[in-house]
C-alpha cells in the first residue's frame, strides 16, 4: 500500500508540474508560435540535455542559462532558451540530483505540429485503464509527445513514469500519464 501512496503522490506532482510549468505559464511576446522553423528538436533541445541523477550544477553547466527557482514548488528550476522560448522545468531531490523534468513551452498550440492525428474525447474514454502506450497509439492513431519524466523514488532507478500529449490544432489536448510498468492509470482530454 505504501508503494501505491508514494506511486499516486509522484503522479499527481508531475501533473501538477506540468499544469503549472507547460500549459500557457508563459505569454512572452518570443514565442514562437506559427514559425515555420519550430522543429522537434527546437522543442526538445534543453528536455533532452536533462537526465535523471544529474545534480543541479551540472544541469546548469549544460543548459548554459540562469535558471528561475518556482515560488509554488520547492526545489523545481525552470531553464528557459530565450531564442526559442522553449525549455525544461526541473525538480531536484534533497541531494540536488534530478528527479523530474518537464517539458517547458509558451502554449499548447506550440505543440500541436508534433501530433501527427486530430484526437477526440470519445477516444479517450476509449482508452482502457492498464493500456500500454502501443495500444494507446494504435487506439489514436499516432504518436504522443512526452512532456514529463520523473523517476519514482524510493523504488529501482530505472524506474521512470511518463506523461505524454497529443495536441489539436485548436489547442484542444490528450493527456495520458504512464507508470513505470508501461501502462496508463489517468487519461485526460482537456478542451
């Protein structure tokens, strides 16, 4: 039961980070929104530079910008490439090592390229709880954006749940959020 409590406080904290750092935090007049020259790695240039059991010094030595401490989450930086306005949300543990990165972006919208099929809310709730992520491709008929990895402490380290996306064009989305066995336990569509 113990491992199921801590499961469920990590699940909610990385939807809570991804609420709070991806969906529309930021309105700044740099995002890049409608620009023809957005690519996957554009998105995912400072995500992908991120990994777990990195400590904050190296993170920053990497990322090469002055990150900005979250006032409403403890120990969580956001570092942000002000050329592109995409970047990373990162919460460290109590010995400053990576535990969780979030995908950082202006809008949803600005996402939206990276989903290949228009999603629905009927699809959705199609979605069996337990579905690994193929089948939750082959139910959407694509794939989906990952905007969130935290690693479930205490248990193994190669331990890793995942929330992916899969935006519309009109900013409507498809949340599904993997445990570390490979299977959904939350789905969300959100108009």
């Amino acid at each position: 039961m113990n491992k199921f409590k801590l499961c469920l406080v990590m699940i909610i904290t990385m939807i809570l980070m991804t609420v709070l750092v991806g969906c529309g935090s930021n309105t700044n007049s740099g995002s890049t929104a409608g620009q023809s020259n957005v690519s996957r790695d554009t998105v995912y240039e400072f995500y992908d530079k991120v990994q777990f059991d990195q400590t904050k010094e190296q993170v920053d030595a990497e990322l090469g910008v002055t990150a900005t401490e979250s006032s409403q989450m403890e120990n969580s930086f956001t570092y942000v490439n002000e050329d592109t306005s995409f970047g990373v949300s990162v919460l460290y543990d109590e010995n400053r090592l990576v535990t969780s990165k979030t995908l950082f972006y202006s809008t949803t919208e600005e996402l939206a390229f990276l989903t290949t099929k228009a999603v629905t809310k009927e699809q959705a709730e199609s979605i069996p709880e337990g579905a690994t992520y193929d089948e939750v491709k082959n139910i959407l008929g694509g794939e989906g954006t990952e905007t969130s990895a935290t690693q479930v402490i205490p248990f193994e380290n190669d331990k890793v749940s995942y929330i992916r996306v899969w935006i519309n064009q009109d900013g409507t989305m498809l949340q599904a959020v993997f445990l570390p066995d490979g299977t959904t336990n939350n789905i969300m569509f959100f108009d």
